[in-house]
C-alpha cells in the first residue's frame, strides 16, 4: 500500500530529478548516515555550536544501530541520480522521526515535500495527528507545513543540552480521501 506512494503521490513537487524510495535496510546505511551528518554539521551549524552539533550527530556513530532505526515505520529516501539527496522517517505513523537534507540540496523544496509525503502516509493509516519534535532549524519547515508549537524542551546528548520543539498538526478526516 506505501510502496506505490512516491509514484503518485499529489505532495508538493521536488526538483523533477529527484526520485522517491522506501529505504533499503542494509545498502542505504551508510550513504543516509553521511548526509546526516553532514546535514548537522553544516546546516545546523547557524543554530547549534560545535559541542552540540557533535553531541547531536555521534548519536548515530554506530551504523548498525542507525541502520535497525532506519529500518522501522517508514523511511523515505529521495535521490538524485543515484545519490541519496534527503530522508525522512514516519515512526509510529503519527510521528516525524527524523528529517534530513543534503546541505547541496537545502532549499529546494525537499523537506517540504518529504512532510508531505509523511502527512500523507499518516493519513492513509488513519493517524488523526502528526507529531515531531523539531530542531531550531527544522521548526519553521514544519510550522510552514502547518504544525504547531505545544512545548519547547532541552534534551542531553553526552551531558550536551539541545532544544528542541514539540510540534503538532491535526489530520482531519475530510483530507483522507486521495
């Protein structure tokens, strides 16, 4: 039922050289965890110092580990000949776990898109509210989607205090059909 969702799917458009994929376990590790860190360490860089961006990004040290997380609910990939360019992960289905891009392919419309895609996702299972806690940086993306600030929080990371934002939007029945 998801699998076919990047084929025709009515999100906002990325650049038309970007296809749409579920993760592969395993082969997509390795390249998902470079941009993830590379995506904290430059994008990031604006709204968190060096002790908190290196906090942040050596929770995901361990490929294996990222690997397993990567691999439950639903992760999107969105790539560019062959190269991974942004992912996104709904887990459970009425949360945004992780929201990446590529720091090259920062404002093109990616994460917007991978938003819409996990709204999408959340609500062909039903979901009646789509959760995310958001970084600084990632906050206005999804306020921008329609999310909305219910708590703000510092969370530790190696004794390393980050914030972030405990953001919601309400799914309404009236937008299940597509």
């Amino acid at each position: 039922m998801f699998d076919d969702f990047a084929k025709h799917s009515t999100a906002p458009r990325a650049p038309e050289s970007v296809d749409w994929r579920r993760y592969a376990p395993g082969r997509d590790a390795s390249a998902l965890a470079a941009l993830f860190r590379a995506s904290v360490d430059t994008l990031a860089a604006s709204h968190y110092d060096a002790s908190q961006r290196a906090a942040w990004a050596a929770a995901f040290d361990d490929l294996s580990a990222f690997d397993a997380r990567l691999s439950r609910g639903v992760t999107l990939v969105a790539q560019c000949e062959g190269a991974a360019v942004a992912f996104g992960q709904l887990f459970p289905f009425d949360h945004v776990e992780m929201l990446y891009v590529a720091p090259a392919w920062s404002r093109r419309g990616l994460a917007t898109a991978l938003i819409a895609r996990m709204e999408a996702l959340a609500r062909e299972s039903r979901s009646a509210v789509l959760t995310v806690d958001a970084s600084v940086l990632s906050r206005p993306v999804f306020e921008r989607a329609g999310f909305s600030l219910i708590s703000a929080e510092s969370v530790l990371r190696d004794g390393v205090s980050l914030p972030r934002f405990h953001l919601c939007k309400p799914l309404h029945a009236a937008n299940l059909s597509g």
